[in-house]
C-alpha cells in the first residue's frame, strides 16, 4: 500500500496501527472509567524509588511483548525451508531480527535488572532511597524517552535493518540510507545516557547510605553485584556513547571514521565490543546476586564462600572487559591477537565455575523449598552452565572459526542471557513482588510459568547448537531442504511457542492477583534473611524511620533465630529527598523531539529541540529542591 | 533434562553427518578433533555439576518432617573451594594448549595477507558483493556463486569484497574467514574428498544475505583442468 508521506508500507504495519489505535483507545477509556488518572499522574511526577522500579518493570514487559512477538515472527518464518510466511522475508525478516536483538537487550533485560535494583538494593542497604531520587527519575524518563524512539520506527514503516551489532559499512549511509537505522542511534543513546547516570546513583547509594554496622563484608551479594555492574557501566557505555556518535557523524555528515582512506570497518566492531561483552556481563551479573539471595533464602543456609562469591563477580567484571575480540576471531586479527583472546576468555569460566560450586554446596545440609522464585533460581544452574561451557567450545579460537556467526551462537548467547538475565528477573519479580505490591503471586500459576517456559526454553534453543553445526548461518530468513536443518528449526519453532504461551499464565497471574479482594501479605513472606524483610509490604515511601544496626552477614536472620529485634539507631541522618516534579519526563520529552529532528533531518526541530534541551538545563541550575527541606529543618 | 539426553543421543548419532563435524580438509578435521575435545572436556564439567545438582536437591529438599529445621550454619570450606578452583583450571590448560597450537597452524601469515609466493599453491581470487561470488582463477577464468578445486592440491584464497562485510564458510572444508572491502584476506587449505559442498556468506550482508551462497566442487586434478579450458 502506498500512503504520503511514509511511502510504500506492508500490511504488518497496518495491522499494528489498527491494534494500537484499538488497544489505546480501550486503555483510555478504562482508565478514565476507573478513575486511574491521578494514580498515573502520581507515577509520572514520582522520584520514590519503589515506584520507579516498578514503572521499569512494567515498561520492560510491555516491550517484552514487542519483542517477544518479534521472536515468534522469526521462529515462524523459519519453522520449515523455502517458507513465505506474511511478510517476513529478506528486509522485513532483517527487521525483525534487528529489533527483536536490540529491544530485548536494551530495553527489556536492562530496565528488569535496573527496575529490581530500584526496588531491592535501597531496601537491603538500610536506605530510605537512592542517593539521587530526581536523577533516577531522569534516568527512568530518559530509559522511556529512548525506547520509545526505537520503537517508533517500526509505526513509521522505517525499523533499523543492520542487526542489533549494526556493523559499518552496511549501517553507514552508503548501504542503508533512510531514517532506519537512524533510529537505532538515538534510541540507544538517549536511553544509554539514562543508564550511566542509574550506574552513578547505585554507586554512590552503596558508598554512602549502607546501614550502621553493614561493611561492604557484611551487604548481602545483590549489592555486591548491583556495584560492580555500575562500574562495569560507567566505563562500558561511553564507548557505545563515542561509538554511536561517530557512526552519527559518518551518516550525517560524510565523515569516514568507519570506512574511506583512514578509516576502517574493523574500528567498530572493536568499539562496539569494548562496550558489548562488557554489556553481557553488566546483564548477567544482577542475576548473579539475585540467585545468590534467593538461593540462600530457601535453603535456609547463608551463602556458601561469600568472600569467594565476591571474589569471583569483581574478578568476572574485570576479566569482561580483556576479552572483546572474542567477537572477532574471523576478521584476521592474526594468530596471536585470537590466541590471547580465547585464553582470557577461556579464564572467565573460573570464578563463573566457582560460583556455581557455591551455590550447589549453599543447598548441600540445607532446607531447599520449591518455591516459583526458588524453582526459577534452579532451572537456572543447569541452564546457565550449558550456556557456559559453550561459551568455553567458543572461546577456541580456531574452532569458533566454524562456529563464529552460526545459529550455535544463537544458542549460546540465548543460553546466557535467557537462562541467566530473564530467568533471574522473573525470579527477582516473584521473590519481591510483594516489596512492590504487597501482594504475593499465585504460587501454582508461577510454577505453571516456570515449567512451560523452562521446557519450551530448552526445546527452542537446544536444536539450534546443531543447526549450527549443520552450517545454519545466523541472521538468515530461509533454508533449504538440502540444508538438513528442518527437524531442528522445526522443534525450535514448538518450544518458542510453548515459552509464549508459558507468558500467558504471568497475565493470569498478574490478573488474578490484582483482581479482587486478595489480601495483602506481611512484611517477611518468605521467612527472608535480609533487611528488606523488615519493612512493611509494599515498602512505603519512607521505609526506615529508624535505620537498623548490622553487625553480622544476614543480621535479620540471626536476629529471628535468636528470638532478637535488630538494635536500632537513633542517630537520623539526611536522607535523599523525595519530591513531585515533572521535569524529567519533560526533559525526555524535549531529548525526544530533538532526536526526530535528527532522525529525519529537519533541521528547524534539531533547532528547537536543542534549544529546548538547554533551557531545561538552565532552568534546572536555579531550582534547588533542598530549599523546602531547609527551611521545614530550620522552623523545627 | 530428559530432553538433553533424547537431543544428546540424536546428536551421537547423527553427529558425523552434521557439516561442520564431517570434514573434507586437514584443516577442517582439526577443527573437528578440537571440537570433540572441548566438548568432551565440557560434559564432564556438566556432568559433575548435574550429579552434584540431582544429589542434593533429592537429598536436601523440604520435607514435611523438616518444616521447622534450621540448618546448621557454615560459611564455606577453603579445602572444597580451592578445589574447584584448581581442577578447572587444569582443565583449561588441557583445552588451551591444543587451542593455541591449532590457531597458530590455521591462522597462517596468509590469512593476515602476507603469505609467500609459493609455487604449489593454488591462488584463486574471490570477489564478494551483495549478493554473490566471483571467483577467478590463476588463468583468468572465472565463475559465479561456484568455486572448483583440485583434489589434494594446496589452494589460497584471497578474499575483497566490493562493498559490504561478508564471510567465507564453506563448513566441510575450512572455518570462516571475513571478507572486507578495505582489506585482502586470505585462507589456505587442501581439500582431500572429491564432492560437492555448500557454502554461504556468514556476515549479514543485507537484504538477500541469506541467498547468497556458493557451491564448491573438488574434482580430480585432471577433471580441474578441463573444468577450467570449458570456462
Ligand atoms: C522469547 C523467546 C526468544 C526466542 C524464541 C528468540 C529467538 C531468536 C532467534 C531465532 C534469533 C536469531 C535470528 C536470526 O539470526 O535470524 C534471535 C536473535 C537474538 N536474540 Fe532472541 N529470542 C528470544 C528471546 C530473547 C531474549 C530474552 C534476548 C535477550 C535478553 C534475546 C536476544 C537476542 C539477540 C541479541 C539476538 C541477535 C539479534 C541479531 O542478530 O542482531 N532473545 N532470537
Ligand atoms: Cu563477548
Ligand atoms: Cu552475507
């Protein structure tokens, strides 16, 4: 169909407007009809902690559902060879995979992790609230802001094509000209800002706001992972950050940082990787801790080695960032260069080994309940450890030479980030779901969830290893019959829709929960070890008048087994302040406007997006939010 | 895990069929060779973690008589975890060395473009761009989107794309290797079965990147010949 303006579209994009235009419409109308709109408006001026984390997880599902729908269109094109399925052939197919790769990673697995860090960490640091509450809220709204600009392309027939690595010289405007990967750019660096400035208020929330009497010996490993996530950040995203620019500057500006005389394909997939194995490790490491926790919880037993269990996390974010050019075997780096590469990369299955062990001989003497976040947290060992040891089959050099680009990598890095980033924020959503809501979920629907997911996982994924071996290339939307690879694509195909359908009981379960009359639950429902079972369900805006004392790992277990109330202190000390604004969110909205300026080369509304961008700066110099507290501080 | 062990037995059964593990090339039998090592290596670790993981789990898990039990607390066994600190590093040196040996035989100086001229060698010119292949040979002839090679004669390929970033894969003969338009790459091997083998382009490439393939043909060093007079 061909329309003004936007051009030539296909009838996916159609389809969707009509369900948007539908789906929206019902929204409004129920949210009006409920009376829900100063609920929202409460939200959107919120800088509480609880609430923000919250608004994180609730946009990541939302954009799990893109996603996932973008997996279910590629799982289908591919269920048997030679098929044309809808639309989904040649640009469309590389569309999809496109989106499907760069929405789960940055905006589905990273706002999980940093929503369950809003939620969790304040709470088991003793902390009333992030250091920064207003620059969370910024960080939120920015995470909003961007991923709602690389959303956005698919509506305007313009989704990014070069993969979510976009690779110069193809994403370079020579090869893919067009607003399309355009989007890409300042998706990413709109919502990549956002998530330096999170890494720099859990850093310094850690620093400064831990309990009395918590040393950083005595945080529980959630923490322990949240800060050396946020140093991994602070220093991986500003490469992305320089790395994204650039490819900005040679789209728009005919510079040739990537391509031309000087310049070099290769420059980017260094830059990219500097910033992308770091990435993975900033996604599975929050995990870490949350199976950390959860495993000690229902086992009943501390941590087995915790200083070890420290050890190894700093020692896999340091390792993280030596190991880059694993990506890149195949470019002809030389003998040398690969042979470094697999041997630091081969050293990272050490501490992750010792880890493992750990939590195996954390359950070895203990009382292990099968609860839905603990049965998450166990799936996880098995799957996690065959997404390892491939990783260690592609640490090999020569032998990713075979491997390198085919649907064995597919396997692999889906092991590693469904089996440890998706697996672990389920488990983390199920574990502190009444933190946030102060209800708890329908523990049968969830062990429902768990199974179907965890079998139809292995069902997708496992097949593919072979696929791969068979010579299935990744990123391709059809295969032949002389392929051989039917039978694997085929079962692949079944197990993606079993882990649909597995998503349909989260619905349910959400729906139920929240349906009618469901009692809220008090402040320890798990019998927990940590400080954020002190508090009430859900965590008020002000959790600890009095901050607990800690003198011990796990303090409010000891305390419960000796029959002991935690001592606390009666010094107060300042806390974060939380105000109303709606500044962020505006700010976004400006960063936004300022981005499709640039996205489709207007130049009055760079202009005046920009300009928008500084006055927000300005205006933002001369408030001082404090000056209400200090004044309220000096009348009393 | 039942899955794992029905896939499991699929793959030991069908595991010399599949390409990558059915080579036709010293060079991709090495890979090969190497392949079964790490994955030998790999199940063992997999292996012990799954003893250690069923054990305890049948062992330690809540029972009804046991509601109420508080474990005894212990916070670690220095013996145990420099243990499992020590073996597995053993085992990386196993996998290592083999690693690095068989990386410095297959990533030759040419593959980096500064091989030798070497007389016995084979030197076939390939030309990648969206969304096909040229090859040309040593006497000018060239094909599209098939590439012919003597039996047991040692052939290198250089590699220049004309536009974008593609990849060399040919499984049964040789590991990838990129091709870059801003750079010659190069890849050495001898094909030692006569028959014909896929071969695709492993980059994404854009739209049509997954059609453009390439079929390779090793014939008798006679055949070759005449093969290459008919072009
Ligand atoms: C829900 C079930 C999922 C299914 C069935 C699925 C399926 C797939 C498939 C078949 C591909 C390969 C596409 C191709 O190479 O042509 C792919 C690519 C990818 N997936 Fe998934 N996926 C799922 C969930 C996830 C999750 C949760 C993440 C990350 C946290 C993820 C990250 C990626 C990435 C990064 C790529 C690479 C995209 C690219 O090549 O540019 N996927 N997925
Ligand atoms: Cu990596
Ligand atoms: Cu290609």
């Amino acid at each position: 169909m061909r329309l003004p303006i936007i051009g030539y579209v296909l009838s996916d994009v159609i389809v969707s407007w009509i369900i948007t235009l539908i789906i929206g419409g019902f929204l409004l109308w129920w949210l009006t009809a409920k009376r829900k709109w100063p609920l929202i408006l409460d939200y959107i001026g919120t800088t509480d902690n609880r609430k923000i984390g919250t608004m994180y997880i609730l946009f990541a599902i939302l954009f799990f559902i893109r996603g996932g729908m973008d997996a279910m269109f590629i799982r289908t094109q591919l269920a048997v060879p030679d098929n044309d399925f809808w639309v989904f052939q040649a640009d469309k197919y590389n569309e999809v995979f496109t989106t499907h790769g760069t929405v789960m990673i940055f905006f589905v697995a990273m706002p999980l992790l940093i929503g369950l860090m809003n939620i969790a960490v304040p709470l088991q640091l003793g902390a009333n609230d992030l250091a920064f509450p207003y620059l969370n809220a910024i960080s939120f709204w920015l995470f909003v802001s961007g991923a709602f600009i690389f959303n956005m392309a698919f509506f305007f027939n313009a989704a990014p094509n070069a993969g979510w690595t976009a690779y110069a010289p193809l994403s370079n405007d020579t090869f893919t000209s067009g607003p399309n990967n355009n989007y890409y750019i300042f998706g990413l660096q709109i919502s990549g800002l956002g998530t330096i400035f999170t890494a720099i208020n859990m850093i310094v929330t850690i620093a400064r706001l831990r309990a009395p009497g918590m040393k950083l010996s005595r945080m529980p490993l959630f923490p322990w992972a949240t800060l050396v996530t946020s140093s991994l950040i602070l220093v991986a995203f500003p490469v992305l950050t320089v790395a994204l620019l650039l490819l900005m500057f040679d789209r728009f500006y005919g510079t040739s940082f990537f391509g031309g005389e000087f310049g070099s394909p290769v420059y980017w997939q260094h830059l990219f990787w500097i910033f992308g194995h770091p990435e993975v490790y900033i996604l599975v490491l929050p995990a870490f801790g949350i199976f950390s926790d959860i495993i000690s919880t229902f086992s009943r037993k501390r941590i087995y080695g915790y200083t070890s269990m420290v050890i190894s996390i700093t020692l896999i974010g340091l390792l993280g960032f030596m190991v880059w050019a694993h990506h890149m075997f195949t470019v002809g780096l030389g003998a040398l260069a690969n042979s470094v590469f697999a041997i630091t990369t081969m050293l990272i299955a050490v501490p992750t080994g010792i880890k493992v062990f750990n939590w195996l001989f954390t359950m070895r003497k203990g009382v292990v309940r099968m609860t839905t976040p603990m049965l998450f947290a166990l799936g996880f060992i098995p799957t996690f450890v065959i997404g390892g040891v491939t990783g260690v089959m592609l640490a090999v050099a020569a032998a990713d030479y075979q491997y390198h680009d085919s649907y064995f990598v597919v396997a692999h890095f889906h092991y590693t980030m469904i089996g440890g980033t998706i697996l672990g924020a389920f488990a983390g959503i199920y574990y502190w779901y009444p933190k946030m809501t102060g209800k708890m979920l329908n523990e049968k629907l969830g062990k429902w969830h768990f199974w179907l997911f965890i079998i139809g996982f292995h069902l997708t994924f496992l097949p593919q290893h072979f696929a791969g071996l068979n010579g299935m290339p990744r990123r391709v939307f059809t295969y032949t019959w002389e392929d051989g690879v039917f039978l694997f694509n085929f079962v692949s195909t079944i197990g993606a829709y079993l882990m649909g359908i597995s998503m349909l009981f989260v619905l349910w379960n959400l729906f139920k929960t929240h349906r009618s009359g469901t009692s809220s639950v008090d402040g320890d429902p798990w019998d927990g070890r940590t400080l954020e079972w002190t508090t009430d369900s859900p965590a008020p805006e002000h959790p600890f008048p009095n901050v607990p004392v800690v003198d011990r790992l796990d303090a409010y277990w000891y305390a419960k087994v000796n029959q002991t109330n935690l001592p606390q202190t009666k010094d107060v000390r300042p806390d974060p302040i939380s105000i109303r604004t709606f500044q962020p969110i505006l700010l976004a909205g400006v960063l936004m406007v300022m981005s499709i300026g640039f996205i489709y080369h207007w130049m009055w509304l760079q202009i005046l997006g920009g300009g928008s961008v500084l006055a927000f700066f300005l205006i933002r110099s001369w408030t001082d939010e404090r000056n209400e507290a200090y004044r309220k501080g000096e009348k009393s | 895990m039942k899955k794992t062990g029905w896939i499991l037995t699929l793959f030991l059964l069908s595991g010399c069929s599949l390409r990558v593990l059915d080579p036709a090339s010293p060079y991709a039998d090495k890979i090969t060779r190497l392949i079964y090592l790490s994955f030998g290596i790999m199940m063992l670790v997999f292996v012990v973690v799954m003893i250690l993981f069923v054990h305890f789990l049948k062992k330690f898990h809540e029972t009804s008589d046991r509601v109420d039990e508080i474990p005894v607390d212990e916070s670690g066994n220095r013996k145990l975890e420099i243990t499992w600190t020590v073996l597995p590093v053993l085992l990386l040196v196993i996998l290592a060395v083999p690693t690095v040996t068989t990386t410095y035989q297959l990533t030759s100086g040419a593959s980096q473009g500064e091989g030798g001229q070497d007389k016995e060698r084979v030197i076939i010119h390939v030309k990648a761009e969206q969304f096909r292949w040229e090859f040309t040979y040593e006497g000018g002839e060239v094909s599209y989107d098939k590439l012919v090679l003597p039996l047991d004669k040692e052939v290198e390929l250089r590699l220049t794309s004309e536009d974008v970033i593609h990849s060399f894969w040919a499984p049964n003969l040789a590991g990838k290797i990129d091709v870059f338009p801003d750079k010659e790459t190069r890849l050495v091997f001898t094909a030692n079965k006569l028959g014909d083998f896929q071969g695709k382009c492993a980059e994404f490439c854009g739209s049509h990147h997954a059609l453009m393939r390439f079929e390779t043909t090793v014939m008798e060093a006679s055949a070759y010949e005449t093969w290459l007079q008919d072009q």
